[in-house]
C-alpha cells in the first residue's frame, strides 16, 4: 500500500509538470497566432487536467485519516511533501493561466475593434458608391 502512494504521488507530479508544459505550448501558439494548435492544446490540456484529478483523488483516498495510521512516519512526510510541490506547481500554473487569460482578453479587445473598424468602413464605402452612382 505504501509503495502505491509514492507510485501515485510520482505519477501525479510527473503529470503536473506536463501540465506547466502544454500551458508553456499554449503561449506559444497563442503567440504564433497558431489557433489550430491552440485549440488542440487547450483541448489535452483540459483532458490532463481529468487525469490529474483523478489522481489526485486516489492519493487523497490512500491518504485518508483511516490510512493514515497505517502509514509510516517516512510515507507521511512523502505526503507532505507532496502537497508542498502540488501547491507550487499550482501556483506557477495558475500564475501563467492568468497571463495568458490576460493576453486572449487584450486579443479579443482588439479583434472587436478591428471588426468594427472594418463595418465603418464598409458603411463609408457603401455610401459613397451609393452617393456616386
């Protein structure tokens, strides 16, 4: 039982900083202006974030106050530790989910803007062709 907890602690965090990867490959794309591949990557990403529940939930299971007493003052350390790292993978995640909110809602802004600097322009158009004829 206890080598299944380190197991799925390793596992986990293994998970986690694929999580920070594809986060990283989301700027990027967005950076690129790659929307194909940010779609694709935000799609496994939300995917991996599944799987990293899941797991996350096995541990805390394993982890529970009934197991606890059965765990050795090794394997509960291993747990805290776990959490510690969880907690800064989080964070940095979380930091760059942020940033990256940031930078599409700046995009978006701009997108509209454009479009509709284009819709006044076409109406100007219009109505000189209009005017013209």
């Amino acid at each position: 039982m206890e080598e299944e907890i380190v197991k799925l602690i390793m596992v986990h965090l293994s998970y986690l900083d694929q999580l920070k990867a594809l986060t990283k490959k989301l700027e990027i794309s967005f950076k690129k202006d790659d929307l194909e591949s940010l779609y694709n990557f935000s799609l496994n990403r939300e995917r991996l974030l599944k799987i990293i529940q899941s797991y996350e939930i096995k541990i805390l299971n394993y982890s529970s106050i009934n197991n606890i007493k059965t765990l050795k003052n090794f394997n509960i350390e291993i747990i805290k530790e776990w959490g510690n790292e969880k907690s800064k993978l989080i964070e940095k995640v979380k930091e760059e989910n942020n940033n990256l909110i940031d930078k599409l809602i700046r995009s978006k802004e701009k997108v509209k803007l454009d479009l509709s600097n284009i819709f006044k322009l076409n109406q100007v158009h219009g109505a000189y062709l209009t005017h013209s004829l």
